[in-house]
C-alpha cells in the first residue's frame, strides 16, 4: 500500500499567567507520543514565542507564516491546549491553514487545582470552539473533552483525525481514469464529470480501442510481460486456464499499468465486457484484484463514482478495497444478503487465493471459453466499512455504513466471489439506498471507519453524506 500516516503540524495554546512548565512538558509529551504512533511532526522553534506556544495575535501571525513555509508538508494540525489558551491568536494562527484542525486539551489533575498548578483547558477548549464557529473555522473535537497525551483515550483520537485527514489529502486534489465508455445499457454507472471537477476530482479517460493497439504492440519476448504473468501465476491458481487467456491478460496487465503511471491515476474504472471477451477472449477481473491488493483501487463496468469511493475508503483504512454487487437476499435473514462480483476482489480479503475460471454469467452471450480471467472464491469473515457515489446536480451524494461478513455458507455453485454480509437495520438501508438513487454497485474496505470518512466528507470535502 502506497498511503502513509499523516504528517501534523503542533500547535500550543497559551494563557500568561500559567506556568511555563505546562508548556514544556506538553511539547515533549505530544512529540513523543505521535512519534512513537508512526506520525511526523512539525512544531514551531520554542525561541519563536513564548515557549514556543501562541498567545497573542502577534504571536499567531508567527505561527501562521510557519505553516505558509511548510506549506504541503502536513496533513492537518493538532491544536494542543496545556492551559485554558487563547482565543484571538489562535484565529490569527489558523484561519489560513487550510487542513483539519483538531483540538485537544490537557485535563487538570484533582490535586493540583491551586491557581499555580491548575490548568483550566477544559474551559479553555470551549472558548477555542466559540471563536472558531463565528469565524466560521473547521475543526474537529472528540469526546473525551479533556484527555492526556499518554492514554489509551487519545491514541484513539489520534487514530480517528489520522485517518480524517488522509481521506481529506486523498480526494481534494485526485485522478480518476475511466478506462472505455460507458457500456449504453448500464445507465446505472453514469456520471457528471464537471462535478467532480468543481470538487477538485479529475478524470481522464481512454478508449479501449488505444489499449488493445496498444497491447498488440507488446511482444512476446517483453521481460515486462513476462514478469507481469510471473506475478499473475503465483497470485491465484490457473488450473485448467488456456495458455493464451494467461497471456492476453498479462498484456492487458501491463497496459493498465503504463496508463496509471501516464495518467497519474489515484484509481481507475474499466469497461470490462463484453468486447474483452468477444475480440481478446478473456475477462479483466484477476487484473482488479490484483491492483485493489496493492492499493490501486480498481472498479469494473466503468464504475467512477465507485472508484472513487474505493480510493477514499482505501486510504481511511489503509487496506485494500473493492467494489460489489448488492446482489442477493440470504434466506429470510432480514439482516444479511449476498455480496458478490465476478472476481476483482483483493485476495487479502478473502479466505484463499482463488481459481481462475472462465465468465459463467457471460457464456451464454459470448460462448464458451471466451470470458477466462473470473477470480472465483468467497470473502472472508471481516468487519468492512461500506458506501458509494452518485453525482446530482452538481453535488457529490454518498452513502456511508458498516457492517461484517459472516462465515455463513453460500451454495457451492455460486459463480463469483461473494460473501454474506450482516448490516444492522439492513432493509432500512436497502431502502435509503435506493430511494436516494445510488446504484446497485458498493465500495467495501476491511474495518469500521465511517466516522472519520463522514467528517472528512461532509465537514472538510463539502460532499453530501448520508449514514446507513
């Protein structure tokens, strides 16, 4: 996975007639802490200011030339209050920042309340919040209200605005490829590209015709196709394939990756039927898995706002994602159905490998042998944060939720890759889903994170979120 945790910048608040080892001890304390949690940090010469934390006005506009010449190195900022802190510089420090802000505040100890001792932050915290709602500042609180560095309580903070804020880095500027039009019949897929553009999300497209020259063009004796069906061989099991299906796919391999490279693509949606299996014989799911296990989120059917959704859930989770279909009731369990697609899932998301096989579904339209490339298996038992994307009116409209997949059986003659899923209140959601719109596609990522990418979304992105 290419994603890293995220870099902040430290900020300290201050309030005159504290002491300065309260300054001092939460600047060694948060630095140790979030470095010792994988992050990296940015903090302001201690010589800068006082103490190196901000006061006054004056002192905030030091603060805030600080974050203009490290501009691009953080992700977002930890506003540290060891004191009650102060109000007017933190403004003149922040307003300009133009990342996640969280604000955390030290709690005073129950023997220390003297006015030499005592902190007050918890009182401090609110006057920060005030003056950051009339200026129309985001930011970002979590509960407990008061919380010291070296606890459990705030490693899960930090976890939260970490994955918060590479949500935010992931899709304020990225690049979606859609890779062939869209198949005519799938009006399900479509997408307001204009849209995603005002909200900073490009898209560039390729027609199929230039990846099959393009693949025609790739010689046998390439090392780079060998070596593509060198991985491609050891990632699942090819038992039974046709040597040339093996071939046609690592040569479609290799092209998709020479247009992510060119591109600059974040994640990619491509055309997958039928003319994969009428002119190359073969079906590109084994390529998605692929890609979506090593961080490369990859949809099927020309999917973008799906794509799109896989990127953003696979870098709050930093594991891989896919894309399934809603696809069928598991019984009468009114909390459980059937998730499945052909075969893009990761494999670290299922219980095995995989088989190879050809495309069932597809046979009956495009004959027999014609559609290898199906990685077939079942999803794995996980906890899995789900959602997807529609675009309306000039709007980004997503859905969030979490639920689990289960160990329940499915029939042995399931084509596919699926997976039973159980989503509290799932017919509620079913409905929601549809009554809004969104499509019979869903992005899935390994574990429960919808909190942060909702906030990330609806507060910082300015997408439309509903919770499921």
């Amino acid at each position: 996975m290419k994603d890293r945790k995220s870099t902040f910048a430290l900020y300290f608040g201050n309030r005159g007639f504290f002491p300065a080892s309260l300054q001092k001890g939460a600047r060694e304390e948060m630095s140790r802490v979030l470095r010792g949690l994988g992050h990296k940090i940015l903090t302001l010469d201690e010589k800068a200011t006082r103490y190196g934390a901000i006061e006054t006005p004056a002192e905030g506009r030091i603060y805030a030339e600080f974050l203009r010449k490290n501009a691009g190195k953080f992700d977002g900022v930890i506003l540290c209050l060891p004191n009650f802190g102060d109000e007017t510089g933190a403004i003149a420090a922040l307003q300009d920042a133009g990342v996640p802000i969280m604000v955390q505040a030290y709690p005073d100890e129950m023997d220390k309340m003297a006015p030499a001792t005592r902190r007050d932050a918890f009182c401090g915290k609110f006057s920060i919040m005030d003056v950051f709602v009339q200026n129309r500042l985001k930011f970002t609180v979590l509960p407990p209200h008061t919380v010291h560095p070296e606890t459990d309580q705030f490693v899960a903070q930090v976890d939260y605005f970490d994955r918060l804020c590479r949500v935010v880095r992931g899709l304020r500027r990225m690049t979606v490829g859609a890779i062939g039009a869209r198949t005519s019949a799938f009006k399900t897929v479509r997408i307001d590209e204009g849209a995603l553009q005002a909200h900073g999300i490009t898209m560039e497209t390729m027609d199929l015709s230039d990846v099959f020259a393009r693949m025609r063009k790739i010689k046998d004796s390439d090392p780079v196709l060998k070596a593509k069906a060198r991985l491609l061989e050891g990632y699942t099991c090819w038992k039974g394939v046709p040597g040339r299906a093996l071939s046609e796919i690592s040569r479609l391999g290799v092209i998709l990756d020479r247009v992510v490279d060119e591109l600059g693509l974040d994640c990619l949606a491509l055309r997958c039927w039928v003319e994969l299996q009428q002119q190359l014989g073969i079906s590109p799911c084994v390529l998605l898995s692929e890609m979506n296990e090593r961080g490369v989120a990859a949809a099927c059917e020309v999917d973008v706002g799906n794509a799109i959704t896989m990127h953003a859930l696979r870098v709050a989770s930093g594991r891989p994602a896919t894309c399934l279909d809603w696809n069928n009731n598991y019984a009468d369990e009114e909390n459980k159905c059937i998730l499945f697609h052909c075969g893009p899932v990761p494999q670290s998301m299922m219980t095995g490998p995989g088989q190879i096989t050809d495309h069932a579904i597809l046979a009956n339209a495009v004959g027999e042998g014609c559609g290898f490339g199906c990685n077939t298996g079942r999803i794995a038992p996980q906890p899995v944060t789900f959602g997807s994307l529609l675009t309306s009116e000039g709007k980004l409209e997503f859905y969030l939720g979490e639920g689990d997949f289960t160990d329940d059986p499915i029939a042995a003659d399931f084509f596919g890759c699926a997976g039973v899923v159980e989503i509290p209140e799932l017919q509620k959601a079913l409905q929601t889903i549809g009554y809004l719109g969104h499509r019979h596609h869903v992005s899935l990522t390994t574990g429960h994170f919808a909190a942060p990418v909702f906030e990330a979304f609806q507060k910082y992105l300015g997408y439309n979120v509903v919770r499921v």
